[in-house]
C-alpha cells in the first residue's frame, strides 16, 4: 500500500492509503470518530465508523489522547468542507505511542498566555498557526535564495566570529576565544561581503547574525536571519533596484505557492496583492517633512524609531524607499553624497502596515583617505580593520549593497504582531529557552 503525506492526497483520491503521523485533536459522535490527523505537511480529517471497524479498533480510536502518535489506513476521498478538501475513510489505525492520560499534551484547544506559550515553543511549534507561518518562512527563504542564484550572485558564507565591530560596539555579544582573545558574534556579515564582492563581482551572505541590542519591541530579536547582498560597480540605485527587485519577487512567491497558509492566519490577501513597482522614492528631508506633519517631534538630524518608521508607512500602499539619511546616524562606512557630504547614499526600505524597516543599505566609501578618517571619527580599531583598508588600496571601485532581515519580512507577509513567531525558537532580551 502505498504510503503518502497529507499534502499529496489530492493526487491519491479514491486509492488506499497509509499517512503517518499524530492526532491533532478528536471530534466523536455517538457511532462515528473524526480524528484529525496532522503529519508536517497538512492535516486532515479522519472518519471512523463503527460499524465498519473491529470493535476493539474503534474503542481505540476514540480513546486517542491528543498528540498521540499513529499510522492511519484508509481510502482518500475529496470533501470540500473538510480541512484541506479532503478526508480519510478509516481502515486501520496503529497507535506508535499513545500520550498517557496522567500527563496528557500541555497545550489543549483552549486560550494559553505567551509566556506559556513560548515557553513550550518546542511544541507549540505543532499548532496550525505556528506551521502556517513557518512554512511561509520557508518559501521566502527559498525565493531569496532563488532571486540571487538567477541573478548572478555567488553565495558566499562569512564569518560568525569576528574581530571587530560593523556598526558600532554597544551592540556586541562578546566571547572569549582562544588564549584570551576577545571577539564577537557577528552583527553582519556586510564587511567581508565587500571583500568577496572585489574577488566575485556579486555576491551574498544568508545566515545568523546577533544584535545586543536591550530592546522589547515586537521588531527585535537578539539573533536573527539576514540575507546580504554585496555588489561591486555598484550605485546606491543599483542597490535601490535589486533591493526592489527581491521583495517583489518574495512577496509574488508567497502568494503563488502558500495562499492556503496566509488564509489559516486570517492574512488580507489584497494588500499584499497591491505591492508593485514602481515602489515610492522619498529622500529623509521629505520623510522628515512628511512626519512632523502627522505629529511627530522628529528634527532634522535624528534616526526615525519604530513609530516614526510607522506614521511614515502609513502613507503607501507598498514599500517606501527612503534615502539619504544624515551621515551622522549612519555607519562609518557610507559614502557621503558628493553634492551634498551632510547626507549618505544609504537607503532604508520600509514596508507598508506599519511594519516598519526591512532592507537598510547604501553605497560604501570607496576613497582610502575618506574610510581612514571616518574609522578614526568613530573611534575604532585601525588595526583590526587593517584587511578591509586594504581594499580600497587594491583595486577600489564604487560598490554597495544591503541588508534584509528575514523575520522581519515574514512578520510583514504574515500580518504577524509580533517577530517572535517568525523563527522556530526566538531570542529576545530575556528568553533563551527552550
């Protein structure tokens, strides 16, 4: 017989079948039982009837205990109302481990509060909204990997421990190396990007980074995804491109191949149906004009926080590309705008609903003598950024590149309130378990 997942039922309609798996939950109804089979893939309804089952069978059937684990039989039938459009017409039924009655599944289908929650992260992990946003994860993560490999890139890994800072040192996670040696976790992997980027042309990065950052917002976690992409012969509208390029065709992924997913969370389909190009282009003196309007104290000179970035938002439809931050709040490598040195070619991508940046990046300084004397404004090590002097010794040429954080970008695709749900086991300011 042949042995299937939930997810490949339609292809098996009316054929015999074996789904492994776990009980979801359990409806019973005088002579018929509807487990609720789930297997990773998609959960469907079972039907159980006693007069077509071995007695001793369907008392087993019914005494099923939720999270159960079993290996059902059946025949595949197509029913609309059913979850999934499709049920399981019960045969046999093997119970491989039944969860004990004096120590049944902590999470029962009942309102549980977040802490409970996520402190049970490793099974909360099974529910239908946690698989649905997780899945969504997965297809962006795909897409992202999809665009840059169809784009020529080359995906190059670099470092999680590094010897110094990328932008700036409050936000560090200090470890001790070998032989006292003090160094850091990464907060990006942008710096060596730029030297991968001379040898290879374009490239990217795509793994962990972490931000000691002592925030609570619902946009941080301490450790986090980040795809960065690095471009050599590059402009900060070359940067603006790709960036504009990637979430449409992220966003375009996820409403192809997981429209059933952003349904189970409830997810208004229509606003991510309205992201096109062009996306809208503002410089930060609009931006800054545009906010003090709506209320806020913003002064030209400061970083936009969440609620600025939010008020901002709320004026598109789509993501809004702002540019040309002061020089002053950006990191010490940005490159100046030549017109007008008070301002950097940097951009910040943020995206509609008030959810915020997704994508920062910019143009980097390309001049040796402008990078010195901005790594001696800021104070750093000359000597542990001595490699990424080196090139603008050897072959400089104008680049850049960005940064997108991807559970960022899923809280925004899944209309989540929250990043914590956007990873399988979050890090925030105080919860490093399970």
């Amino acid at each position: 017989m042949t042995r299937i997942t939930i997810e490949q039922a339609a292809q098996y309609v009316g054929q015999r079948v074996v789904i492994p798996g776990w009980l979801y939950n359990l409806r019973k109804s005088g002579k018929i039982a509807f487990p609720i089979l789930r297997d990773g893939t998609g959960i469907m309804q079972c039907v159980a009837v006693k007069s077509q089952l071995p007695e001793e069978l369907f008392e087993t059937i019914k005494d099923l205990t939720q999270e159960s684990s079993i290996i059902v039989t059946g025949t595949v039938r197509a029913e609309p109302r059913a979850p999934g459009g499709y049920e399981l017409d019960v045969e046999n039924l093997e119970v491989v481990q039944r969860v004990p009655e004096s120590d049944p599944y902590p999470i029962t289908p009942k309102e549980h509060g977040i802490d409970f929650l996520l402190d049970h992260r490793h099974l909360w992990l099974r529910s239908r909204r946690q698989h649905a946003i997780l899945r969504v994860r997965h297809e962006v993560v795909r897409a992202i990997r999809d665009y840059f490999d169809s784009h020529g890139f080359t995906l190059l890994d670099t470092p999680i421990f590094t010897p110094a800072a990328c932008e700036g040192t409050t936000t560090l996670f200090e470890v001790n190396y070998f032989d006292d040696e003090k160094v850091y976790l990464t907060q990006s992997g942008q710096l060596y990007n730029e030297a991968t980027a001379m040898a290879f042309g374009k490239v990217y990065t795509f793994g962990p980074t972490f931000r000691a950052e002592r925030s609570k917002t619902r946009r941080h976690l301490t450790e986090f995804w980040m795809v960065e992409p690095e471009m050599a012969y590059a402009t900060l509208e070359d940067v603006k491109q790709v960036a504009e390029e990637l979430i449409l065709h992220v966003v375009g992924r996820v409403l192809a191949n997981r429209r059933r997913e952003l349904e189970t969370l409830g997810r208004n389909l229509e606003k991510l149906e309205a992201i096109q190009a062009p996306f809208p282009r503002i410089s930060y003196d609009q931006a800054v004009e545009i906010l003090k309007k709506k209320g806020s104290e913003i002064q030209w000179g400061g970083d936009f926080g969440g609620a600025d970035e939010t008020l901002l938002s709320e004026e598109f439809d789509r993501p809004v590309m702002v540019d040309r931050y002061p020089t002053a709040v950006k990191a010490f490598y940005m490159q100046p705008d030549p017109e007008r040195p008070e301002v950097a070619l940097g951009v910040d991508v943020l995206a509609p609903e008030g959810y915020g940046e997704i994508i920062g990046g910019g143009q980097r300084i390309h001049d040796l003598d402008l990078l010195l004397q901005r790594i001696r404004e800021h104070n750093l090590p000359e000597e542990a950024f001595s490699w990424y002097i080196d090139l603008r010794k050897y072959g400089s040429v104008p680049h850049g590149g960005f940064g997108m954080g991807v559970e960022r970008c899923v809280a925004w695709l899944c209309g989540l309130d929250h990043v914590r749900e956007t990873i399988p086991f979050p890090r925030m300011l105080y919860r490093t378990r399970p």
